[in-house]
C-alpha cells in the first residue's frame, strides 16, 4: 500500500494543524518558550550592565550568547514532541494512522515555526537590548533560518529518539550534545561573520550541509525508532 | 494472488520480553465473515498476541499472513490497514471528539462520515473534549475510530468493555455488521463470549 505525494503532504499538514491546535489551547510550549526566552535576555542584558560591550568584544561576544538563548529556548520545548504522545498514550494510536515519514515531517514543521517564531521575537529584542551591532544583516537572517531549521530538525530527531526511554531527561542531553554541537559551533560562526561584515567562507555551506545530513538520517532514522 | 481473499493467518508465533515468554508457539485462522475469540487470564498474551497481529510488535519468531484483495500485507501496511479497539489507545484531550476523528480521518485519506454515523449510534456527543470523556465514552470514541476507515480486519482487545448495556448491544450489533459484511475479526477477552454467530475459539490459558 503506497501513499502518493499529495496523501503524504496531505498527512503531514494534517499532524502540523493538529501539534498548533493543541498547542493553542494548552500552550505548553509556548509559555515555556517565552519563559525561558525572557529570562535568559534579561540575565544577559543585566549581566553586561547599561553600557554593553565594547564592538570588538561584542562581535565575539554577543553572537554566542544570542544562540545560547535561543538553544535553552528551544530545549525547554521542543523534546516534548513525541515525548508527550507516548505520555499520554496517543503514540499507538498515531502509530495506526499516520506514515513515519508525514509524522516526522508533520511535528519538524511544528518546531520550525515555534523556532521561526521565537527567533523573530527574540533576535530584534536582544540587538536592541544588547546594542549589538550586525554589519551584515542579510546574512543574520540567512544564519537564523538555517541555524532555527537546524535546532527544529536536530531536536525533533533526538526527540523521536528517546520518546521510548525510560530516562528521557538525561538521554535528551546526551544525544542533543554531540547531534546539536557541530550546529551552534556553525551558527557562532556565520554570526560573527555577520557582525564584522566579513564573509563566512565555509561556515555557511557547512551549516547547509550539516541541516541536509540530519533532515536525511531523520527521515531514515524515524521510522526504525518510531515502530518496532 | 489477485482474486485470493482477505484472510489472516499467523502459525507458532513466540515473543519474550526479557525473560518472560508471553506466547510460545500460537498458532490461528480467520477466514472472511469469520471470527477468532482469544480467551486467557490476565497476562496470558491475549494483548500481545493483538500487537503483534496488527504490527504494532514485532514476533520473536513464527509467521503472520494476512492477504486482501490486492496482495498480501507487511506489517507497516497491515498497521495502517486493521481497526484497532484496545483498552491502552487513547486520543488527544485538548482536542473534542470530532475533531479527533476529523484528524485522523486526514491522516488515513478518508471521510469522517463512517466514524461520525458510528458515534451517533453509540450515543457519544461529538463535541465533548477528549479530556472530559468517562471511561464508558472513550471506548465508544475508539470503536468509532477503529471504524473509521472501514478495514476489513478489526482486533479487539476487550472489546465491550466499560459499556453500559445500550453500549454493549450497539456494539455488538457494529461488529454482527463487520463479519456480515465479509469482514474479519479477532476479540481477546478474559473470559468467553457469547455471539450470536459462530466464532472459532483459541485459549492461551493452558
């Protein structure tokens, strides 16, 4: 039995509708989100006082920071994707119903667009607060769309990973470790690059490349860890 | 075999989990418009023995084959193409009753519609949350869901119960259509049961 291309998108606009649906009416992720995402600024904007940094320090600087606010926001809420539907027991039925791939594909959409959203709320936020200055702006836009797909499609996987595990915790950190350090090392980079005006050389590829590798083991990988 | 009809098959099935051997070696049939009553204590296998039928679990060793008009299914197939009752499936809470057959309507490509004129017989509101729902009304939201996109082998694990007696009867004339209809099934339950049409028996309590 084989679904064809419109069935498959069909299905994972079906599970897209169905995660913001959800989403809206417990907010889960969001409340957690924008917990985390104002806490973090406001601890690195009190941290770095009314005067900020100097350019220099700012360009190494600030680019780190920025990622790890966005990284701690997006770890808060997204492992829940798969974790929640073994929870709450809607897995079996899900697994019944839908093709892994749409599944994946569905729920990487979801995380997108919380990422999108967060990113668009917090980066303005923080280079006001922070006063950091971008000479490239184009290039910040192209490391946060890459940099955002990148942590919703590295943190989907780890989350379908360990949805089955009893230390669901613990294992979201070990395996988010090596799958989403290579990641931010990348994003640093090509924003530090943004902030000088210099060009990014390989980071920017790479960074392509590293969300094509793991958009594509996702996509092979789910359907093993996702049905016995 | 195009022409062969739908029917299930599965010979000496075995599955462990660790060290515990749950099913050693069951063996079984059904045959279109036939049924298969598996009777047991509990943990006998009844439930896996459903698992692993509809690809939900994977056997440790023996062979399921089950055969519709186009061929015969894998597991993955099999697991979009069987209707499932079991007292562990559970839908979305935030969601109300028919939004959540409407959305997993979309995800098996199929109208609504048979799972909707399943919950007005069965008596179950469709706008009730999915959080709110008794144990009783949940049971009758998994058989509409099972329904839903009218398979042709349905596994029921306990099948009827938290019913009241309207629950039970409606049921029971749901899955006296199925078979009616040439459809399979095959129903796990503690103790036996009684149907009005005959229905092969396979205990795993010895």
């Amino acid at each position: 039995m084989r679904r064809n291309t419109s069935t498959w998108g069909a299905e994972v606009a079906a599970v897209f509708a169905k995660e913001w649906r959800c989403e809206f009416r417990t907010r889960y992720s969001l409340n957690t989100l924008a917990l985390f995402a104002c806490t973090t600024l406001v601890v690195v904007s009190f941290s770095l006082g009314p005067l900020g940094v100097s350019r220099s320090q700012g360009t190494a600087l600030l680019p780190v920071l920025l990622w790890i606010i966005l990284l701690f926001s997006v770890a808060a809420g997204l492992p829940r994707a798969f974790v929640q539907e073994e929870e709450t027991h809607t897995a079996t039925a899900l697994r019944l119903a839908a093709t892994p791939s749409a599944l994946f594909c569905g729920k990487l959409l979801y995380g997108l667009t919380l990422v999108f959203a967060l990113e668009a709320l917090v980066t303005p936020v923080y280079v006001a607060m922070t006063s950091f200055n971008v000479e490239s702006p184009g290039l910040l836009i192209a490391v946060l769309a890459a940099g955002g797909y990148g942590l919703a499609v590295g943190s989907t996987l780890v989350a379908a990973i360990i949805a089955q595990a009893r230390s669901k915790g613990t294992l979201f950190s070990v395996l988010a470790f090596p799958v989403l350090l290579p990641l931010l090392v990348l994003t640093v980079e090509v924003t530090r690059c943004a902030a000088s005006g210099s060009a990014p050389d390989v980071a920017l590829p790479q960074l392509l490349l590293y969300d094509a590798v793991v958009t594509v083991a996702g996509l092979m990988l789910f359907p093993v860890v996702w049905n016995p | 075999m195009p022409g062969v009809p739908t029917h299930l098959r599965f010979e000496n099935l075995c599955r462990r989990f660790g060290r515990l051997s749950v099913l050693k070696g069951v063996s079984g049939a059904v045959a279109p418009g036939g049924m298969l009553l598996v009777t047991g204590p509990n943990g006998s296998g009844k439930s896996t023995l459903l698992r692993c039928l509809s690809g939900l679990l994977a056997a440790d060793s023996g062979t399921i084959e089950y055969r519709e008009e186009e061929g015969q299914l894998d597991a993955s197939e099999r697991r979009l193409r069987v209707g499932v009752v079991a007292p562990d499936l559970a839908f979305y809470a935030e969601l109300t009753v028919a939004e959540n057959l409407e959305f997993f309507s979309r995800l098996r490509r199929v109208s609504p519609a048979r799972g909707f004129a399943v919950l007005e017989r069965l008596g179950l509101p469709a706008d009730r949350l999915g959080g709110t729902l008794s144990s009783g009304m949940r049971q009758r939201l998994r058989w509409a869901w099972a329904l839903l996109h009218s398979p042709r082998l349905l596994l029921l694990d306990e099948p009827f119960q938290n019913f009241d007696a309207a629950g039970e009867r409606t049921a029971r004339e749901l899955l006296a259509e199925h078979l009616a209809a040439g459809g399979l099934a095959v129903v796990a339950n503690p103790s036996s049961l009684d149907f009005d049409h005959a229905a092969e028996h396979l205990d795993l309590g010895g």
